[in-house]
C-alpha cells in the first residue's frame, strides 16, 4: 500500500478474516488507550498501550519478519520514488485512487 508516497506492508493475506478483525479490533482498542494515556498523562499506561500495538501489527504481519516467501525485499516505510517500484508509483499518477 503507498500513503503519501510511503510504501507501507499490508497484513498477512493467510490470516482468516475472523482473526485478522479480532487483531484490528484490538489494535483501535490499543489506539485508544495511547489517546487516554496521554489525556491522563500517564506514562506507564502509554508505555503499556505502545508496546500492545507493536505486538498487534507484528502478528497481523504489518511490522517484523516478512510473511512472505518470494525472497522479494521488504521495503516498508520506503519512499515509492526509491524503489524498484519507482516506475509503477510514477504510472500510478494519474490514477484517482488515494495512495
């Protein structure tokens, strides 16, 4: 996926559609609970929420070892315009589809 020019990794395509909700539904619950952490200004608790939401991305495949096996690079984070996708970002530009 590109947002804003940034290539992001998807989750693991493998999960059931049953547990890939269960782990987005916990990980806007962890979202939320950095959101009242912080209006409380407290550091553990937000500490806490953090540390569940990179357990959460790790197991939906967003973030750690790659899930897939192709041996293709994992180039999440990256600028589009660097990458071996440079071109395919570039035809992209005409499309209306948010990126």
């Amino acid at each position: 996926m590109v947002v804003r020019g940034r290539l992001w990794r998807l989750a693991d395509p493998m999960l059931t559609d049953a547990h890939r909700q269960a782990l987005v539904d916990a990980l806007m619950d962890a979202r939320r609970d950095v959101a009242a952490a912080r209006r409380i200004r407290d550091d553990v608790a937000e500490d806490h929420a953090h540390a569940a939401i990179e357990r959460i991305k790790r197991e939906l495949g967003e973030r750690g070892p790659v899930w897939w096996h192709d041996g293709a690079p994992d180039l999440n984070r990256h600028m589009a315009r660097n990458t071996p996708y440079a071109r395919w970002f570039e035809d992209q530009a005409g499309d209306e589809t948010p990126r």
